[in-house]
C-alpha cells in the first residue's frame, strides 16, 4: 500500500517492476521500456502506475505488461511498439476494475499488441493504430474520443449482442483489418445482430479487410450498417457458395450443400440444369425436354412443362448438323406450348426447348 515516486525509469532489459496490493508508483517523466525482455505488473485493488506527465514506451522485442485484478495504469501516452524491428511487445488490460486511462495510445511495428479482456476498461483521447500492431478487445471496452488506422493495422473485436466492446466519441478514420469473433457456444441464427462499434459520426474510409466467422450454410453477413450502426447482422443468403443454385433450393432438395454438376436421379441433367428448368433433382421422372408433339392442321405444335419465373425459347433444323434456327424467345409462364407454321411441308426436322431464368 506504499507509494513510490520517481522522476523516470529507462528499463535496460530484464527488468521487473511489480506493483501489487494497492501500491502507487507515481513519476513525472518518461518510463521507457525500450530494451528487450522487461516485465511490468500492476495487479490488484487500488495498485496504480501514475504519470504525471510523459509517456510510457514499450518497445524493444519480447516485453510484456500486466495490468490485472484492480489495477490501473494512467499515463500521459502509451507506445507500444515504434522504432524499427521493435516486435512481440504486449501489453494486457486484464479483469472487471481494471483500468488504463491515458491520453494519446500509438500501436505500431509486428506483432505488437494491446490486449483487453475479462471486463477491462481502457480509455484513451487517441488512438493510433499502426501497420502490423493489433488493438484486440476479446472481452472488454475499449473508449477513445478518436480513432486513426493506417493499412496493415489490425482490430480484432469479439462482437456482442447487447453492447459494442468499441466506442469512438469523436472522429474515425479507418483502414487495415478488421477481424471479428463471437463468444464462445454463440450459435448465429438469421436476423440475430451483434455490435461491434459505437461511432458518434459517420467514420472516413473503411476496412479494407473484414474476417467474419464462418456461418451455417445458408446464412451470410450483412455488413451493411457497420459504419453507420457499428453493427453486423446475420442474414438468409440466396447463393453463399455462388454455385448458381439458391441456398434454399438446395436445402430444400438435399438439406444442405449440392453439387452443380451432380445428377442423383440418373435422369441425365446435371443439379443445376434442373433448378433452372425448375425441376425436382431427385425424381427420375422428373426432368425438362419437349413433352408433347402434335401435327395439326395449323402447324405443328410443340408442348413442355412451363414453370414461373422461367422464360423459353423454341429452335427448328432440317439436319442436326446443321445450326439451329430461332422460332421464337420470350416465352413467359405459363404459356407452355409453341405452333410452328414455318416448316409445314418439311419432311422431317428437330426441335429444341431453351429454359432461362427471368
């Protein structure tokens, strides 16, 4: 519970600064943690890091931070990385009471982290997040009144349905990646919401990258309010594998995923063919071609199976090796017959039926 005060410290590699059950340590200069392989711990109800003024630099290769239990850590800037080849710097904002406030937080260089979990706060005026440094709130907050990204800067968020672990009071620009999660044993279901930032105005730019969790088949990410509501929704998808089969249509005739090019009712047209003509997959007897051919006196007339929301086009040769003429297209549902007047004192000919989607 004492306190210890002291103008600055300039941590030369393997030192531990420890302040545990309640202690203070109190400076008013720069504490420089610019080697490789220190170690500090502020842990417990009431134990405390405080600047006056100046900064904490965290930087070097392999230094790590605690701050667990209660403590807390404030502080007039952290940087967490910086000079190049400072790499697997961490610093972890660990448990509910636990709190870093502090003005200005710089993240940058590979593999250098700020790591809030387990109900932390950290607060900060600004927030810069640099190429290969990530800010990951797993389970926490994290509030800072402005937020720059550059590309190659990494935020990875676990998404909550209740509150965002994100809130930016002032100005966004965005860049780099995003990376989402969710807690563990969340199972999403269509139109569940889960939010990810509170944003006072509208953020400049975007993410250039977005890592959302996989989903069931037919559901898909709707990411279409996150820079507005800092928010994702979980959504019905018409195509997620972009098979050119509605997700739907193969749950409904295989319960899940189906090949395009299968053919499991052996009646010689392929999955897909069948969705297009709007057949049943799995019925031998069903499947798309001329059904009927009457020579009438008008002409002869040529009959198939119409279904909605399908358009159909009627061919004529003479000989198979020759190219197929267009007698007429557009033909809508539910018209499901064609009489041809053209080729009446032909011998003998062949027709073809095309079925396209509308």
């Amino acid at each position: 519970g004492g306190i210890f005060h002291f103008n600055s410290i300039d941590g030369t590699g393997g030192v531990d600064l420890d302040i545990l059950s309640g202690g203070r340590v109190e400076t008013s200069g720069n504490l420089d943690f610019t080697s490789d392989s220190n170690t500090v711990t502020i842990s417990g109800e009431g134990s405390e890091l405080h600047q006056d003024s100046g900064c904490f630099y965290f930087s070097g290769e392999g230094n790590r931070m605690l701050i667990s239990a209660g403590g807390a850590l404030n502080s007039g800037g952290v940087v967490i990385g910086g000079p190049e080849g400072s790499t697997n710097n961490i610093m972890t904002v660990r448990g509910e009471n636990t709190l870093v406030s502090t003005e200005d937080i710089n993240l940058s260089g590979e593999a250098n982290r700020l790591l809030i979990d387990q109900g932390a706060t950290v607060q900060a005026y600004w927030l810069g997040l640099y190429s290969g440094a990530a800010l990951d709130v797993e389970n926490g907050a994290f509030e800072s009144q402005r937020l720059w990204m550059e590309s190659g800067g990494v935020m990875a968020l676990t998404a909550k349905a209740d509150e965002p672990p994100v809130r930016i009071t002032d100005t966004a620009t965005l860049n780099g990646v995003l990376s989402v999660r969710l807690d563990g044993g969340v199972v999403p279901a269509k139109d569940d919401r889960f939010y990810l930032f509170c944003w006072s105005s509208q953020p400049g730019g975007t993410f250039t990258t977005l890592n959302l969790p996989e989903l069931s088949f037919g559901l898909g990410w709707d990411t279409s309010a996150l820079y507005t509501a800092g928010e994702i929704s979980v959504t019905g998808t018409q195509d997620s594998d972009e098979d050119g089969m509605p997700d739907a249509w193969e749950i409904e005739y295989f319960g899940g995923d189906a090949d395009p090019d299968d053919d499991p009712d052996h009646d010689g047209q392929s999955n897909l063919e069948e969705f297009i003509a709007g057949m049943d997959p799995t019925d031998p007897d069903s499947h798309f071609g001329v059904e009927d051919m009457v020579d009438s006196i008008g002409g002869m007339v040529i009959r198939w199976q119409s279904v909605s929301n399908r358009t159909y086009g009627v061919y004529w040769t003479g000989v198979l090796t020759n190219s197929l003429q267009l007698l007429q297209d557009g033909i809508d549902y539910p018209q499901n017959s064609y009489t041809d007047t053209l080729h009446q004192a032909e011998s003998s000919g062949f027709y073809k039926i095309e079925v396209q989607l509308q």
